[in-house]
C-alpha cells in the first residue's frame, strides 16, 4: 500500500480499542519470567557451550603476537577464535568499523578473539590466561583538539567537494551584525552510554550450513542482512529471532561483536554457543552517542523577532563515520529569514559514535533551548512568550512547504498553566525552601516524524483466532500490544482472539524499533495487511468489499450479515501487505511538538540539584495506547535528567578509552533521582503522517529535557552551566551567598 495522499476516513477511526489505554499483553510473561530474551532460548537450544569476548587492550595499533597455548590447555576450553581462525570477514553495512579485530586494532575493547568452553566460569578464566602483545600507534582522543582542523560534513556525513561548506539561508552575518541583541556561546555535551538493563546478548546455533540465531536487536532484518554479509553466507541462510529484548535505545540497531563471535565460536565447536556481553565491556565495545561542542548565535530586534540564528557543531568519530546531527532541529523549530547551520567531524580514534535515543536533537536541544532562554533574558522576555513570538506555521528554510500540524504555541501555553508558571521568578536566586533554592525552567520539544516501509502477514484461521506476523521488535515499548490493537480495530474482533508473533526474520520485513517511527509505521503496515484481508474476507463472503463493515465478530454488507469465521470455514485466510511513503514529506513537514517544564531545588551549602516535579505536553497525532506512551515518555523524561546531570563517559586522552565503562562509575537516574512526572498529549490525528494518523512519541520526550532541567538550574542559582552534565563543581562557587 502506498501512502500518497492523505488518510480519509477509516476503520482505526472508530477507535474502539485504538486510542485507549491497555495493559501490554506480554506483561504477563514478563513478570512471572516466561517471556525468554536473548540469552534464555534454553528450551530450544540444548548443551549450549560459552563463549567470552577478549577486548584489545589498547585503542590504536596491532597485535604483535598472540598466545593461546595456555588458554587452550584450560578446563573446559573447546575452542579460541581470532582473526587468523575466523579467516577472512566482511564488513556490513551498518558497522563504521569491524567486529572482530587483528592483526589491526581500530579501539579500546574491539573484539579480537573469543574463547568457547563448556561454563562461562572456564571461558572467562581461560580468556584471563590469553596473552598479547601489541604495537601502540599514536592516536587521536580529543575531541577539541581534532576539531580544529576537521572538515565540514553535509546532513549524510559526506566530506569533501560533495559538501556544503555551510547551509545557508538569506545573509545571517550581516543581519546578525546588525541586530541590536545578540547572543554568542559555546555548549558542550559528553560522550554517552546507552546502557541498557539487558547486555548484548546471542545464542548462535549452526544446522548444516545455516545459521540460527537468537539475539538482542531493534532491527531484525538489518541484523540478519549484515550477520550474512559479515560472514560471507547468503541472506536466506542465516535466520534472526528476538522475540524480547532488554531496551535498547539506539545500541542495539546495528549488528555487534557478540552476534558474530556467538556464530564462528558455534561453527568452530560445532555446538551451540551463548554470548552474553560482561557490563565493563559494553561501553568500548559498542557504540555510544559521541560528544558535541557546540556553537549558537542569535540575533533579535528587541521586540523579540529573530533576525539572525547560527548553529555549528562539531563531534568525532571513526573513519568513515558520521556526525552527530546536532543543528538539524535548529532549521525547523523557530522562524527567522537569516540562517547558517554546519557541522563537522573529526576522525578520533575512540569507540564508534552512533545512533542513541533521539540523536541529533537530543544533544542538539540540549544547546539549543538554552541559547533561546538566554536571548530571552537579554531581551527581558518570558521565555515563553519569546518562543511564542517566534513559531512559525512553516519550514523557514523551505517556506512553500507548511507543516502537516503544528501546535507547538498549545503545548508551551498548556504547559504554563498545569505548571503554574506565572509563580516562577524571572530574577534568579531569589526562591527558597530552607536550605534549598528553588528554580523552574522549561523547554520546547521537537522530533520529526518518519514512515518507513514497514510489512507484515495477517492470518485468519477456520477457529477464528487472528495472527498477525512481521519482524518488528518490541524492545520494552508495547509493540505487541498496540499492534493486536490494530488488528483487533481493523477486524472487528476482541483482543483475546488476537495473537501476534513478532522478531523472527522467517516474517515479513518491518520498519523495526527505532527514531521514533517503529510504532506508526509498524502498525501502518499492520493496517495495510488487515485492509488485503478484510477483501478476501468480504469475496469469500459475497460481500460487497468497498461497503463492509467488521465489528463484534460480525461482517456487514448492507442488510446482510455474517459472523467472521464463516469466512474462514473453507480454510485459512492470508494476506500480507507493507505500507510504503509516498512523496507527502515533500509537501508537508511532519514532526512532532512539545514542551517539558521543570522545577529543581539546589542545595545551597552543598550545590547538589534535586528535582521536585516534571511536565510534558506532547503533539504527536494520535496516541495508540496512552498507557504505553506515557511510559514511554516518562522513560525518555528520566534519560533527560540522565543527561543533563550526570551522564558522563569520561575519556582518557592519553590511552583512548571510555574510564567510567560500568555501571558502578556511569551514573543514570535511579528512583529517588526522578520525582512525580506529568504527562499530557493533545488530541489530534494527523492525516498527512500515515493511515494510523500517528507520528510517535518515544523520542520526542526526551528532546528539549535537558535544557529544562538546565534553565531550572539557573533559575535556582544564577549561575548558567553550558557544560553538560551540570555538576555541582560547575555552579558551587557561584551559588548565592549564605548570609
């Protein structure tokens, strides 16, 4: 099914079971421990050996010299692979760089061999006994540094002639030179760990020459593309399930080191192997969200209206990387005639850089919406009021192309009230509550919105029962359940009649989890299936197609009715169909909107930030299931405060590796870091984002959190922190003074 033209009315908009809230059907499993993730397929795979990952030990250079004699002598071992027995690996098209290193290392805790024995306990005290020499190389680890001779990137990371030196709209130099207030910082942000509850994790099993594999991964069909093309098998050889998985968050996109040394340590020993990535090594192994230094200008007539805004950022990653996407909000958030954006990327020599939660406006907001509360200041505004003053119904760059819906302006003055932000201080400093000073900040929201092609198969069996199959993942986020719902809407029957079987690669090929876009393009492509089955179903019938209606079990043509399993007596049905984008998007901006609204306390003696209370107002079409989103949401307001102040991989510049590589020295939020969150979506329905008229909302709640939480910061003490996380070391000399 093509989606080229707006959604007309259709069956979800009856919105009997779509649009309310419901308990994720899979809960169950979860909490009694029945639904098996990765690492725990242990009824089908039996006499599973295990293998444990050795990571270089130096960021850059080669090994010297590899010896496994008294490795392979200990208990238990069965087998060691490196590079030299693996022989010779592709490389997929997802990874910036390869999985198994040797004799070249490219960083810090590359795989570069794996040890299989009969216990993990053997295999990681065996890997203790491999010994390695290597050859240093001088590499690249500062980011500041390298950013001083790096290039400039486009939108797709391209250097060189192909790339636009700066993205340019009117003359920003010469309207931000004569604006009569201005604004000019730096912000930074640091290296961040996804750090997901489940590690990376597989069980890989050979039968003759295909591949079975049981892995965590957002991605199926990406995962099993670039497993085969990494071991140089055909695709329709290898087969990828991963019914559950342990959040991801953007690091389990792509294939990693675990998937590929799980299958060559199976083929070596010829037996099954399980791989569950120890915690230390998953920060340098993987990938993490990479650091920006960021650089903002604003100008403004003192009535507020924006004449003039820049945004340039800078980020590093391996060879052949990508930048972090820091500026692209800032062409399409707030309006202004006059715009300069550009990034650049420097080469470091640090694990790679890649997608995590939100990339791009995560960090990018996180600058961004800082800047605008300064310029507010300046201007002696509300920042409120001056984000208002600066909406704009259409995309600034591209003034022909309006935005499908836009109710940023509904988000921030509903935000104000349920807040109460007319209490707040505009002078900062100045609110207490004992010992704690007391600050409220607030921040736009903005995400875009994406349909990706997305499939699946819809089966209606001669007992009625419905299945629904694609490879879509549910990565902790209720895929299951708002994709029954869709069914369950589209066909008219109840929720215990639906059963949906999701993550095995044998399925038709989905959009995956991830950017936002896995739920409405997941259940588009849910939708565009039902639609292929509601036809057969209303032929086998004798129905009129084009005037069928299906609900309570019952399918109605005009005065004629018959129950749904009538339709199926004479033997299954089965249809499958994928939803695929049109040319909309050149037509309309579609993205996502909100506010996120702030109060924290900051200790006066000590300068430790607590915060007291949290507000998000979300436009993001219509919302399958509340219930869910609101998880989702608050989940993605917690990685915020995450974010803006504590979340720190912390390099060392001298040896190029990520120090703090464990749970016990990467701080995240814990529950007496997160206090009563609020959560509020508007009601609408887009009918230029897909058939399902929903755009997502899993990274929209995390946009803009970290400079709320920032503003909040200042509000309390005064002092303005543009280097994130906000520790207190940054503020405790500029806090008030006790007496």
């Amino acid at each position: 099914m093509k989606f080229d033209t707006p959604a007309g009315h259709n069956p979800i908009d009856r919105m009997a079971v779509v649009g309310h809230p419901h308990d994720r059907i899979e809960g169950p499993l979860k909490t009694t421990g029945a639904a098996a993730y990765a690492a725990e397929h242990h009824h089908e795979v039996e006499n599973s050996a295990y293998g444990y990952i050795i990571g270089s030990a130096i960021a850059k250079g080669h090994i010297a010299s590899l010896d496994l004699s008294a490795a392979r002598s200990a208990p238990g071992v069965l087998a060691i692979v490196t590079a030299q027995e693996a022989g010779k690996l592709g490389k997929s098209k997802h990874n910036t760089v390869k999985l198994l290193g040797g004799p070249q290392i490219d960083h810090y805790h590359q795989a570069i061999a794996v040890v299989v024995a009969e216990t993990f306990e053997q295999a990681r005290a065996a890997a203790n006994l491999v010994l390695v020499e290597y050859t240093c190389e001088t590499g690249s680890y500062d980011l500041a540094e390298a950013l001083k001779s790096a290039p400039y990137v486009d939108s797709d990371g391209k250097q060189g002639k192909g790339a636009p030196s700066v993205c340019r709209f009117g003359d920003f130099e010469a309207a931000f030179d004569a604006a009569p207030v201005k604004l000019d910082a730096i912000y930074t942000t640091p290296d961040q760990s996804h750090m997901m509850m489940e590690p990376f994790a597989t069980i890989a099993l050979w039968r003759g020459d295909e591949l079975m594999v049981w892995t965590a991964t957002q991605m199926i069909d990406w995962g099993r593309t670039d497993l085969a093309k990494t071991l140089n098998i055909p695709q329709q050889k290898v087969r990828l399930i991963s019914p559950y998985v342990g959040g991801g968050f953007g690091g389990k996109l792509f294939l990693r080191a675990d998937a590929v040394m799980a299958a060559l340590g199976a083929r070596a020993v010829k037996r099954p192997v399980k791989i569950a990535m120890p915690r230390p090594l998953i920060p340098n192994n993987s990938t993490h969200r990479p650091a920006t230094i960021q650089r903002i200008r604003i100008g403004a007539n003192r009535d507020g209206a924006i004449t003039a805004m820049a945004h340039e950022s800078g980020s590093g990653d391996q060879p052949d990387g990508e930048p972090e996407l820091a500026v692209n909000q800032s062409k399409l958030l707030y309006a202004g005639a006059n715009r300069l954006t550009s990034m650049r990327l420097a080469v470091l020599d640090l694990p790679e850089g890649n997608a995590m939660r939100a990339p791009g406006e995560a960090p990018g907001m996180m600058a961004l919406e800082i800047a605008i509360d300064e310029m507010a200041e300046k201007l002696g505004m509300d920042p409120i009021l001056f984000r208002v003053k600066n909406d704009t119904p259409v995309d600034p760059h591209e003034p022909q192309r309006r935005f499908s819906q836009r109710n940023l302006v509904r988000c921030l003055e509903e935000g104000a009230e349920r807040f109460d932000w007319r209490k707040r201080n505009p002078q900062p400093g100045q609110t207490r509550d004992g010992r704690w000073l007391i600050g409220l900040g607030m921040a736009a929201a903005f995400r875009n919105s994406m349909l990706i092609s997305s499939g699946a198969r819809v089966r209606l069996k001669p007992d009625g029962l419905i299945i629904v199959e694609t490879d879509m993942t549910d990565i902790g986020t209720g895929s299951y359940t708002i994709i029954a719902q869709t069914a369950v809407e589209m066909m008219g029957v109840p929720l215990t009649q639906v059963q949906v079987k999701l993550a095995d690669s044998n399925f038709p090929v989905s959009s995956g989890s991830g950017g936002q876009f896995g739920a409405a393009s997941s259940t588009s492509g849910v939708y565009a299936a039902c639609v292929k089955l509601r036809e057969s179903v209303a032929q086998r019938l004798g129905f009129n197609v084009y005037d069928t209606t299906f609900a309570d079990g019952m399918v109605t043509s005009g005065n004629r009715s018959a129950a749904l399993i009538d339709a199926a007596r004479a033997g299954e049905l089965s249809e499958e169909d994928a939803i695929e984008p049109g040319d909309l998007e050149e037509t309309y901006q579609i993205s996502t909107f909100g506010s996120h609204f702030v109060e924290v306390g900051v200790d006066a003696y000590t300068g430790v930030v607590r915060v007291r209370r949290m507000l998000a107002v979300c436009d993001a079409g219509r919302i399958l299931n509340p219930k869910s989103a609101r998880s989702q949401v608050i989940g993605a307001m917690t990685m915020g405060v995450g974010g803006a102040l504590m979340e720190d991989l912390v390099v060392d510049k001298r040896r190029g590796f990520f120090v703090n590589h464990d749970l016990a020295g990467y701080e995240v939020p814990v529950h007496l870091d997160i206090p009563h969150q609020e959560v509020v979506f508007l009601d609408g329905a887009d009918d230029k984002a897909n058939p399902m008229k929903a755009k997502g909302i899993g990274e929209l709640g995390i946009c803009g959190v970290g400079a709320a939480v920032a503003n909040a910061v200042y509000n309390a003490t005064g002092v303005r922190v543009r280097d994130y996380p906000i520790t207190l070391d940054k503020h405790l000399d500029g806090l008030p003074a006790l007496i």
